[in-house]
C-alpha cells in the first residue's frame, strides 16, 4: 500500500470519502450500506467480499479484481 491507511474490513452504514486504499487486500471484508465517495481501490483485491446497498460515487476501482465477491444492490456513478 502507498503509504494509506489501513482499511476497514468490516463496517455498518459508514461514509467513506477520499480513503486510499491502493492495492489493499479485502478479502472476507462485509461492507452493508456503506457509500464511498472518491476512494482511491486501485488494484485491490477483494476475493469473497461482500457489498450490500452500497454507493460508490467517483473514486477508482482500475486493476482491481473481485473473486467471489457479491455486489448486491449496489451503485456505481
């Protein structure tokens, strides 16, 4: 990682806005509800995963991959 913090792996109806999380690891992380506002995901990876009713608006998410991993109800702007 470059240098940013460490990422949540797990979180209720949390605001995110500008977390660089740069090639981090989120395998198993359970995110319900949550809405991440300009978050730098590039090349994570997040292999069994789960978003439920999450919001991802801006932010990047380029190389990153997603292995098992259920974006149910979720939207991308």
């Amino acid at each position: 990682m470059s240098g940013a913090a460490d990422p949540v792996r797990q979180a209720e109806h949390e605001r995110f806005a500008g977390v660089d999380w740069y090639g981090a690891d989120l395998g198993g992380a359970v995110f319900v509800g949550c809405e991440f506002v300009d978050a730098d995901l590039t090349e994570v990876t997040t292999r069994g995963a789960r978003f439920e009713e999450c919001r991802f608006l801006g932010g990047q998410l380029n190389a990153s991959t997603h292995d098992g991993t259920s974006f149910a109800g979720c939207t991308f702007r």
